[in-house]
C-alpha cells in the first residue's frame, strides 16, 4: 500500500450570488491536489494489478490490470509451457490455446476481480453507502492492444526494424492513417479530423521506436528485447470510434485496436529484405562447409587477393566461352603486381573457394569455367565499395595533410570533438 497526492478532478462549492444580492452555494467541478491511496496486489487468476482510490469526492478509483499476465497465469493452470518475453510470451507449447485464453478475457471477468477486491480492500464508499447505492462502475480509461511478432532470428531483427523505420517515414500522413484506422480524415474546414497527423521516430537508449497518431489513439512499433517485432495501439478516448466508454464495451474496442495493428503491418512496405543482404555477405565472406564436410575459405573484404578474385570475376564475365585455370592464373599475378604467375596450387585453391561460394559454375565435360550471375552482381558491387567508398573515405580521414578541405574529415573532426568534451563533462576524462 501507498500513499501520493495527485492532481484529480473534484467537486467543490463555490459562494453565488442571486438577483436579490443573497449568497447561495453552488457545486462547481475544477481539479485539486488530493491523497491517492494505491494498492498493489497479486491476484490468483490475474497476477499483479493495483487499484488506486481519492481521498475527496466523488472518490474516483483506478484500477490498473495487464492482460498478459492474466494469460500467464491461465496457461500455467491449464499445463501449458511458455517462455515469457516480458509483456507477451516467447514461444509457447499450445499457441491456439493461449490466442483462446486471451480471447476469453471477458468484461464479466474484469468486473469479477474488482468485485472480490472490494470486498477485501478498505475504500471510501461504506456498507451504509452501498446499501443506498453508491458502487463503482467500470468504464475504460485506457486499453491497449498488442501484437508481438518473435523473429526466428533475432539477430537480425534489428536491422529489419531500422529499415522498417526508414522506409515507412510517410505513415503518418492522414491518407495513410486512414487506412490504418478504416477511418475516413477530413483535412480542413468545420469539420476537419482533429489532432496532428506525423510520423515520430523516437531513440530511447539504443531501441528506436516508430509513433503513428490518430486523434487521441496512437500505434507504437518497436524492437522488443532485441527478439522480436512489437507494435501497440493505445486508445486514450474510446469515443474516437464513437464506442462508449463502459466496460461492456470492450470487444469491440478489442476489434478496433486489433485490427489497426494489422492493417500497419499491410500498409508497411519495404524496398528490399536487409535479412538478405546479410545472407548475401555472409555466403561471400564467411567459411563455406561442402557436402563432404571440408571446410572452405570465405572471400574477406579487406583482403587483396580476394579482391583481385572479384575484379577478375567482372572481366571474365564477357568471355562467351569462359575462363580457365590458366587465364585466372595470370591475371591474378598481374592484379596482384606480382612479377611471376600465380602456381597451380594456388590457382586451384581459388577457383574452389569462388565455386562453392557460389560465385562461379563449371561447364560440364570442360575445364572452364562461368561467372554466375549472383557472381557477377556481388563482384561488381563489391569492388566498387572497395574502390570508390571505402577506400577513398578511409584516404581523407587517414591523411595528416590534406590538400584541400574534405567534407566527410571536417564531419569526423566535429564527432571526435563533441565525444571529448562529453567524456570531460561527465568526468571520465579524469
């Protein structure tokens, strides 16, 4: 139990005044700093919840509960294992039977629980008060409606997210939340939709978060935990959808926040899969296994042969006929400013890691090979991100004495500039 004063609204009377100069009182509702007793509790069904009482009239109550712990709390009665992700669940043993324990999360059930507290909890409202028919009834503050989405690799998840983000900067824009919402937003004149329609991107730490509004609604999408892909409506004021606020009317207010989430999700768009490029570098630089269990050398970016293999590569793609171990041979002694030709060892050893990564066939009943064409669009780009990005980049930020001012130094000068005079500020410097 605790104790805090808070701002609530009130009732209050104030001194007025009638036509024949006499005073009368007069109730009048304004806000005031009052007691708030909370109390915090923990509920066999539902887990922990807390209700929160005023001390001054009407008495208004709170009560705050979460509807995953409720489903927690169900499936260990029902025997289901479950792997909590904080506010939602992992992986689970019965997902049809957890999606039915939190269907069947009724307003009768809400409305049971505060009951049974009541009777046990100490509150303003008397028995003599009861008896004359004073009771608390429910209606619906705030719900929120979630829809996690656990990523099979949460490694990556991260970087799908970011892309996400940067891809879909337009979805707050009123013809897009209409779409989210299934609500028709009228932009000007008497009756123009009101609230601001914008996309925020928020950094909290190192978790980004994408905001979308509408009204007194707003989705949430975030990065949960670094496993998986959350996105959450709030609805601050049911009648946004012309929904009343009594508890009753909590399934179709489910429907609403539901069906918003989804529809984000079909409204959000992505230009290309970052997971795929990722696989795509993967294949390329990290070791390959055969079939046979061998283990074969990856292609490393910052290494010269293996860059002087990928330029190799974008040349022997316009031989119709192929290229052999020995035109390889002799080019890559050339690349690599070498006086003498690579050995046939060498060569061999090559021309494997170029095969089993992918980046090259043999033609069968031949000693020749073809660049692919996975091979020749990743030795295309990647030679030019050495040689135009990389390279010339590192050049400016390297060079003790540049020649001419540089963009991208002044840029690192002003980072390095502001990450010291932060590390003095905050004493680490000593």
């Amino acid at each position: 139990m605790g104790r805090a004063q808070e701002k609530a609204p009130v009732f209050r009377t104030e001194r007025r005044r009638d036509a024949q100069g006499g005073s009368y009182p007069w109730i009048v509702k304004t806000t005031a700093m009052v007691n708030q007793w909370y109390f915090y509790c923990l509920d066999a069904d539902f887990g922990p919840f807390f209700l929160k009482f005023s001390s001054y009239f009407p008495y208004n109550a709170r009560l705050c509960l979460n509807g995953h712990e409720y489903a927690k709390r169900q499936a260990a009665k029902a025997g289901i294992g479950f792997t909590a992700l904080d506010n939602g669940f992992a992986a689970c043993d019965d997902p049809a039977a957890v999606q039915a324990i939190c269907d069947g999360l009724s307003p009768e059930k809400i409305d049971t629980l505060l009951r049974k507290w009541l009777a046990i909890l100490p509150h303003p409202f008397t028995a003599a008060d009861r008896r004359a028919g004073y009771r608390y009834d429910i209606s619906i503050l705030q719900a929120e409606f979630s829809l996690t989405q656990v990523l099979d690799r949460p490694v990556s998840g991260r970087v799908f997210f970011e892309q996400v983000i940067r891809d879909n900067l337009d979805i707050g824009r009123p013809d897009q939340v209409s779409l989210v919402f299934d609500r028709r937003v009228i932009g000007k004149g008497r009756f123009a939709t009101p609230g601001r329609f914008r996309t925020r991107v928020i950094t909290d730490g190192v978790t980004p978060s994408l905001h979308v509004d509408y009204k007194n609604t707003k989705i949430k999408q975030y990065h949960k935990e670094g496993r998986a892909l959350r996105t959450e409506t709030t609805i601050n004021d049911t009648r946004d959808f012309r929904i009343g606020k009594r508890l009753p009317n909590l399934p179709a207010l489910r429907q609403v926040g539901h069906t918003a989430n989804r529809r984000l999700l079909a409204v959000q768009r992505l230009r290309h899969d970052p997971h795929d490029g990722i696989t795509a570098l993967t294949a390329i630089t990290q070791p390959a296994t055969t079939d046979t269990g061998a283990r074969v050398a990856g292609l490393r970016l910052t290494d010269p042969r293996a860059h002087a293999l990928l330029s190799a590569l974008c040349l022997f793609r316009l031989l119709p006929a192929g290229f052999t171990s020995r035109d390889l041979r002799h080019h890559l002694a050339s690349l690599l400013g070498h006086a003498e030709p690579m050995t046939s060892g060498q060569t061999s050893y090559d021309l494997r890691r170029l095969r089993v990564h992918g980046l090259i066939r043999r033609i069968h009943h031949s000693h020749r090979y073809q660049v692919t064409d996975t091979g020749l669009r990743h030795a295309l780009f990647l030679t030019r991100l050495h040689d135009r990005f990389l390279r010339t980049g590192l050049a400016e930020l390297s060079d003790p004495h540049p020649s001419a001012p540089s963009r991208l130094r002044t840029a690192a000068h002003a980072y390095e500039t502001a990450l010291n005079d932060l590390a003095h500020q905050s004493g680490l410097a000593a």
